[in-house]
C-alpha cells in the first residue's frame, strides 16, 4: 500500500487557547477539523480504514489538548497544506503541535524537526513591522542545523536583511531592511547547500 503524509513544523506563536464550552459539540468540531486536516495532507493510495485512523489521531488530540475555537474552525476552513499549516501556527501552542505531530508519527510520518523531515521554511513571525526596518522576525521550519552548517541570506523583496541567525533547528532570527510603507514583499531564503524557498508576500511594511 502506497501512502505519505505531508507533514509540518510545529512551533509555537500562541498561548494556551481557551476551552471549548460543549464537550459533545468539541468532538464533533474536532472530528469535523481532523477530517479537514486529512484531506489536505494524505496523498498517494489509502486505504478507508487507514484515512480513519489518521483523523481519529487528530481528533482526540484536538479535544484532549483543548484546541481552541480559532483553531478548530481554522483548520475546518483549511483546503490547502499552506493554509493548514498557518492555521496551526498561528492558533496552535508549542505543544499541541508537538503532540499532533509525534502522534502523526506513530503511524509512520515524520513531522518537521525530526530525522526524515525536509529543509523548509513555512512561516515568519512577525509579518508585519515599520517601513524603517530594523524589526527581529523569526523564521520558523525545519533542518536548519541537523544536515551541518549552511551559508543563509535572508532578502525582503529584493533588499537583504541584516543579522541573519540560526538560532535553532526550526528557527532563525534576521532583522528587517527598511522598505516602504504599504508593500507587501516576498521573503526569500537562501541556503547554502539546500537551495532558495520563498514566502509569497510574506512581510508587510507599516
């Protein structure tokens, strides 16, 4: 049988979210987000009671790590792998994203941030600062140190930021360039080896 997961970071950028009023409605708001979640995720050949066991994982680890209603509903909405994985870093704490994913590989995945994962970058944290520059952001993904030291430039559109740091293996701090207020610019990500990956319209100056 043929299968993969497409799996994610998993790096905090949210507290402890709120519990959900209605258990019953929570499990089925859950049940509702892990089948969202496997469609998105799952390619390849699957069987039923394979796709079943993937979103029962899921499920119980949204209502038994208490997902907040933001999350839930986030990733119910999500229909895309990029758009899941925003959701997660936006509304999810370190860790239950931490516990998803290992219970994701359980069943034979590999998260990001554990060996199999892929180099990538897959969100930025702020993405908004002044047209000045000067703002820290980090850059959250995956195997930044864990295949050896890497040459990294970091560019805002096309100006290059300065302070470029990998702090750890899933993030890595820069400073801003300045840029002009109102544009909404690409973050680019060069690495040496493994390439360049870009985040479309990413940053936003103020």
């Amino acid at each position: 049988m043929k299968r993969s997961l497409l799996v994610f970071g998993v790096l905090a950028l949210a507290g402890c979210p709120p519990k959900t009023a209605d258990p019953a409605q929570a499990q089925q708001r859950c049940s509702d987000a892990a089948a969202a979640t496997v469609k998105v995720v799952v390619t390849g050949e699957i069987d039923v009671d394979t796709q079943g066991n993937y979103r029962a994982v899921i499920a119980n680890r949204c209502v038994e790590d208490k997902w907040s209603e933001l999350a839930i509903e986030c990733t119910r909405n999500a229909n895309t792998s990029d758009t899941l994985r925003s959701c997660w870093y936006k509304h999810l704490s370190q860790e239950q994203q931490d516990k998803v994913t290992k219970a994701a590989a359980s069943m034979g995945s590999a998260p990001v941030g554990v060996e199999g994962a892929a180099l990538g970058v897959t969100a930025i944290d702020p993405p908004t600062g002044p047209a000045a520059g000067n703002t820290r952001v980090v850059l959250k993904g995956a195997r930044f140190l864990s295949e050896g030291p890497r040459k990294i430039k970091v560019f805002f559109g096309e100006k290059e930021a300065a302070s470029v740091k990998v702090e750890t293996d899933t993030s890595i701090s820069a400073q801003t360039p300045a840029g002009k207020a109102g544009d909404v610019v690409n973050v680019r990500v060069q690495f040496d080896p493994g390439g360049e990956i870009v985040l479309p319209k990413a940053f936003t100056y103020e």
